[in-house]
C-alpha cells in the first residue's frame, strides 16, 4: 500500500526521477508487487509521457486485470496511438475480460480518431449485446464517432436515442455536421439545442459561426456573436479565430479587424484567420501588411499561414515579394508539407510563370488532386489549351479522379476554344456523380454554356442550381450581356437584387455592358454612381471602358471624353482606344487624333492604335497623314497579328486565319472563300477602303 500511495503522489507531481527511484527499490527489494502495484506503476509511467516503460511495466505483469487494460487502452487513444489502443482492446476480449464503460469510451474515441468506422461499429454491436442500457459518456463517444466517420445519418440516429442529451452531446453533433459540409442542418441543430435550454460553450459557438461563414449568413451569425456575449463566453482565441474567420468570408474585413484587435494577444489561428479572410475578399495589401507584422511579433508562421499569404502576393502581383515569401518557407522547413507546395505552386501559376510551377510541382514529395488541379488551371488561364489537356491526362494516367474543380478547369477550356461538344461530354461525366448540384461546378457550366451561344442551356443549369451564389449568378448576367441581350441580363439583375445577393465589381461590368448594348446612357450612368455610392466598389478600367464605350455607342464622343477626364486616375490605353474606336465610327478626327497620341504616348508600338489613326486618315481622305503612319509602322516592324477562327469537327479544333496556310483541307477552304468572294462582289458590294488598310497590300489586291 505504502508503495502505491508514493507511485500515485510522484505521478501526480510529475516527479519522474523519484518515480522511477521508487520501482527502482520495488525490484532491487524483492518484493513482488501484486496487480494493483503494477497498475499504479502504469498510471505513473503513462502520466510522464513513458509509454515504453509503462508496456514494459505491462507486458511483464504475471496478473493483468480490467484496470491494467482499460489504463493502458485509455492513455494510447489519449496519445494518438490508436492502433494501439484497439489492438490491446481486441487482446483484452481475447483473454476473456469484458470492458467496461471506460474501456469502451478509449477504444470508440480511437476509432473515431483514425475513421475506423469498421472497428467502431463491431464494438457498438457488442455494447448493444451486453449492456442493458447505454452510458451517457459512452453515447457521446459514439455520436462523436459516427459523425467524424461522415455516418451523419447514423450519428443522429444515436443522438435521437438519447433522453437527455447534455451539452457534450449537443456540440459534437453540431460540430459533426459542420465539419462535413451540412452547415445548414448544423445551424437547425444550434437552433434546436437553444430550444431545449442547452447552454452555449465556446465549441458550439465556433461551430455555429463556422456554418454561417460557409453559408455566408451575416445576420445569423452576428446573432450568434450577441449571444456569446450574453451569455458570458470568454474570447478565447477559438472563438475569436471563428469570429474573424465568419467576418472576413460574409466580406465585413472592418468587423473581422475590430474582432481581430479586441482578443488581447491574438495567437497564430487568429493570425492566420485574419489573413486569409483579407485574401479572400481581395485585400491583398492588407494581408500582406498583417503579414509583415506577424512576422515581426516573434510569432513563428505555420503551414496555414503561408498558403493563406502567398495568395495576396498573386492579387497585387508583387512576384518578387512572393519569390522571397517561397525562399523563406524553405528557409523555416515547410516546403515538405502539401498544403504550402500546393499555393506555391498556385502562385506561381497564377502569375504566369509556367516554368517556376513546373519545376515546384517536380520538386513536391507527393502530389494530390489540389497539385494537379493548380497546375492546369494555371495553363488554362494562360491560354495553353494544349498543355492543360495533356496535364489532364498525366494526371489521369496517375491514377488521379477529376474532382469538381478539375472539371471546372476543363470547362473553361471548352467555353474558351469554345468546344460545345468537348463540353456536353464533360456535362454527362460531371452529372454521373451528381457533382451538377454543386454551385461551382454549375456555375463553371453555364459559363461554358454561355460562351458557347447555348444561353438556353445555361438558364437551365442556372434554374437548376438548388443554390446560388454570386458567382453563378454573375456568369449567368455576363453571359447575357455579352451575347447582346441586354434588356435580359437587366432583368437578371434586378432578381439578383430581389434575392438580396450583394453585387461585386464583376457584376457590374456586365450591368454596365448590358446598358451599352442596349443603348441605355442614363441607366448607365445610374448604375455606375450606384457601384461607387451605394455599394462602395473603386471602378476598375473595365468600368470606365464600359461607360466610355456606352458614350461611344450614343454618338457622343465628346461626352465621352468629359467622362474620361472625370476619372480620379489616369485612364489607361484600353479606355483611350474605346473612344478612338468611336471617333473612328462616327468620323471625330480630331478626338481620335488626340486618343490615338494619348495610346502612343502609354505604349508607342502598339500596332492597333496606329492601324486605326491611319484608318481615321484615310475616312477623312488625309492621305499623306495616312501614309506617314503606315511608313512608320514599317519603320518599326509593326504587324497586327492575325485574328484567328476555331471550329471542331470529329472531336478536333482546327483554327484558321487570313495569313494561316491550313493543314486542313486547305485548298477546299480557300477555294470556298474565293467562291464567296465572288458572289459578293455580283452582288454589287464594294470594299470598303478601311478594311483595304487594315493589312497588307499583297491580302488587299486579291479583292480588288
């Protein structure tokens, strides 16, 4: 007794040298402990985190009993080492002994932490066979069990037997069905517990802002964050990490800040949080700036953190920084881990540096789906089509399944080319799993259909979708706007506006393209002071585009160019060639002329603006000017590239182009275009001397 008492007391005090001084003198004096010794001799061993000498201790007991098995199981699910632990539940059974209540709970809570739903379910029958009723410790383990393993149905089904389920209970199957995706139903089972007058802890409440960040709910959420308060939940940096974290994802980066800085020494989970949240919502400088103060507090990045970071540096495009960022993750040793490979990756990709992703993807130790998705969506957004294509198919030979953003990538390619067979056949692959529901997957499709013509099909898909999200609903506005269906993508945003989803910067690109198309200058004008008053979004050169072009389209190259001179920043080439396009259409040398020097001026060769200042020349019959433009464009090399055309046939893209000698069928085409050619000009139709001007004279003298 004397000697258990002393095992029990160091182990208590974690006083290791004197522990093992006491079964030192256990063995030098002879003595024999008994089991319950022996026993004690485990406990102290375990609780110094000496799992070796406590098997020892174990495996050379003469008598074990159920303490001995039910200890040892117990401290090996406590440490991770759940193979362990169940394998010394299986020997304990073989050797006859029933577990108890505690046995059950270490061996169900290893089994939950390795997903061995198997296993688990082999001792849920045993309970049920034994045991007259369930514990409520063991029910809890159980509920936990099958709600990690994704057996959501079966999780609910334990829950439901439960009488009482205390707030244990309540919590892992909240966070259970958070956790797989079923936010939804994870925020009714919030809403239940409330009823049943179950308190709220720190868990639930992270749990519950978890959802509404995923469903991007703001007004739920902040209801949960009121109730926090009231009911006196600490802020700890679990609460404040999901605080942050269901902020930043509902787009309200001032309340995530204000979270942020009232913790009083925010730790790297809230660090991190509050990064990805800025990344996210397209604060990149910020992220970085936080970044840069992270670093500087002395606390030591993690793998999460620099995968959330290297995003921001792909938004504001600083390469260099990034490249340094990557230097530094090998550097501090976490180039090993997937998740930070996998953004490397990704960031070099989305910069446009197919050769730094190549060679990171070659240096990765292993590869996932996430690897290989990166990599090819990098080429898609390049514009190499080819490439992605044979990625796609390495990536299959791997042994890799296309998952739904795999297939996104794919169908950006088919929408791209555009290739509406490739795509009708990826639309069937994509619906034999049921991934069609999912929102990203439909939103790639009806951008596939849309660019395709096929704006049937995509409503249709768009109908469909149980779900929808901004993104979805902006390619299905854009869609339409680009097809010249204004009146139509109009209409699609007032339903966007009746469903109270919040309008971005892309939205309105299409809003203020659907004006253009339909002629509707005050509409258009409207809509552009909304983006900036009501809905505080900086309009980017693709809205000043817009709006200049909607001026162009009226006839009013004039106000068009008071409108250009109103932007609070210097308007690019791309604004400035909307309004020399115009000034083309509707004769306004002298603007043009002024556009044309304003493109040069930003980029001297750019072959467009001189093609179009010579092409304003010859209008007007200036043919000097006219032909000094072109000897200068001859001076300096200056060639407009081709436009090319695409068309599939049998599974095949061929693309054609004026200056393009076809391997396909090439004199079947021209021999078609001559015919063409001819029938026009027996029509009576007379080249017009703009178009005579746009290439070469060699191309023109073949039509005059």
């Amino acid at each position: 007794m004397a000697f258990s008492n002393l095992l029990r007391l160091f182990g208590n005090t974690k006083s290791v040298l004197r522990g093992r001084t006491v079964h030192g003198q256990i063995i030098t004096s002879g003595f024999n402990p008994d089991v319950y010794t022996n026993n004690h001799l485990i406990s102290m061993y375990l609780k110094f985190d000496s799992i070796n000498n406590a098997r020892k201790v174990f495996d050379n007991m003469p008598e074990r009993n159920l303490i001995s098995w039910t200890t040892l199981i117990s401290w090996y699910s406590q440490m991770g080492l759940a193979e362990e632990a169940l394998n010394c539940f299986r020997s304990m059974v073989g050797d006859g002994f029933d577990p108890n209540d505690y046995t059950y709970v270490g061996a169900i809570s290893a089994c939950a932490r390795i997903g061995a739903a198997r296993s688990a379910k082999e001792i849920h029958g045993r309970i049920y066979r034994t045991q007259q009723e369930f514990n409520s410790f063991v029910s809890n383990c159980l509920v936990n069990l099958y709600g990690k393993c994704g057996l959501l149905k079966l999780a609910r089904f334990m829950f439901d037997a439960i009488l009482e389920p205390n707030l244990v209970c309540w919590t892992s199957l909240l966070s259970c069905y958070c956790q797989h995706g079923e936010n939804m139903e994870g925020l009714r089972i919030f809403f239940q517990s409330q009823k049943a007058g179950v308190k709220v802890n720190e868990f639930s409440c992270a749990s519950a802002l978890g959802a509404c960040a995923a469903l991007e709910i703001l007004k739920f959420g902040m209801q949960v964050h009121s109730l926090a308060i009231k009911c006196g939940i600490r802020m700890d940096q679990f609460v404040a990490t999901g605080l942050i974290n269901f902020y930043s994802k509902c787009g309200e980066i001032d309340l995530a800040h204000q979270a942020f800085w009232e913790v009083d020494e925010p730790q790297l989970p809230a660090w991190t949080a509050f990064i990805g949240g800025c990344v996210q919502q397209g604060k990149g400088r910020e992220a970085i700036d936080l970044f840069c103060m992270l670093h500087s507090s002395g606390l030591k990045p993690s793998e999460r953190t620099f995968s959330s970071v290297l995003g921001a540096f792909v938004d504001v495009m600083e390469i260099e920084a990034g490249k340094q960022i990557h230097s530094l993750i090998i550097k501090l040793g976490f180039s090993s881990f997937s998740v930070v490979g996998n953004a490397v990756l990704d960031f070099y990709a989305k910069c446009g540096l197919p050769t730094e992703s190549l060679r990171t993807f070659k240096e990765m130790d292993t590869h996932d789906i996430v690897s290989w998705n990166s990599l090819i969506s990098g080429r898609v957004k390049s514009g190499c089509y080819g490439e992605a294509i044979e990625l796609l198919s390495h990536m299959l030979f791997e042994g890799f399944q296309p998952n739904l953003y795999t297939y996104s990538s794919i169908l950006s390619i088919c929408g791209d080319l555009p290739a509406i067979e490739w795509g009708k056949q990826t639309h069937c692959c994509i619906m034999k799993p049921g991934l069609d529901s999912n929102v990203v997957v439909g939103s790639a499709l009806i951008d596939m259909y849309a660019k395709c013509g096929q704006l049937g099909d995509a409503w249709k898909i768009f109908d469909k979708l149980p779900s929808k999200n901004l993104v979805s609903w902006n390619t299905m506005l854009v869609g339409y706007a680009q097809h010249g269906f204004g009146r139509e993508a109009l209409e699609i945003y007032d339903m966007m506006q009746r469903d109270g989803v919040k309008p971005n910067d892309i939205t309105f690109i299409g809003v203020l393209s659907a004006c253009g198309h339909v002629g509707l200058l005050e509409e258009g004008l409207r809509h552009f002071n909304s983006m900036t008053k009501d809905y505080v979004i900086t309009p980017r050169t693709e809205h000043f585009a817009c709006m200049v072009s909607l001026f162009a389209r009226k006839g009013q190259t004039r106000g068009a160019y008071d409108f250009i001179r109103s932007f609070p920043v210097e308007p690019d080439k791309v604004v400035w060639r909307c309004l020399l396009s115009s000034c083309k259409t509707h004769k306004d040398l002298d603007l043009g002329k002024y556009a044309a020097e304003k493109i040069l001026s930003i980029d001297p060769d750019d072959t467009s603006a001189h093609i179009m200042l010579s092409n304003i020349y010859a209008e007007a019959k200036m043919w000097n000017e006219t032909a000094q433009v072109r000897k200068l464009m001859k001076d300096k090399s200056l060639k407009k590239d081709p436009g090319y055309s695409w068309t599939e046939l049998k599974n095949k893209i061929y693309s054609f182009s004026a200056v393009h000698n076809a391997h396909f069928q090439e004199n079947s085409a021209h021999e078609v275009l001559n015919g063409l050619t001819a029938q026009l000009f027996d029509a009576g139709y007379v080249p017009d001397v703009m178009f005579s001007l746009r290439y070469g004279c060699n191309e023109t003298s073949h039509y005059t």
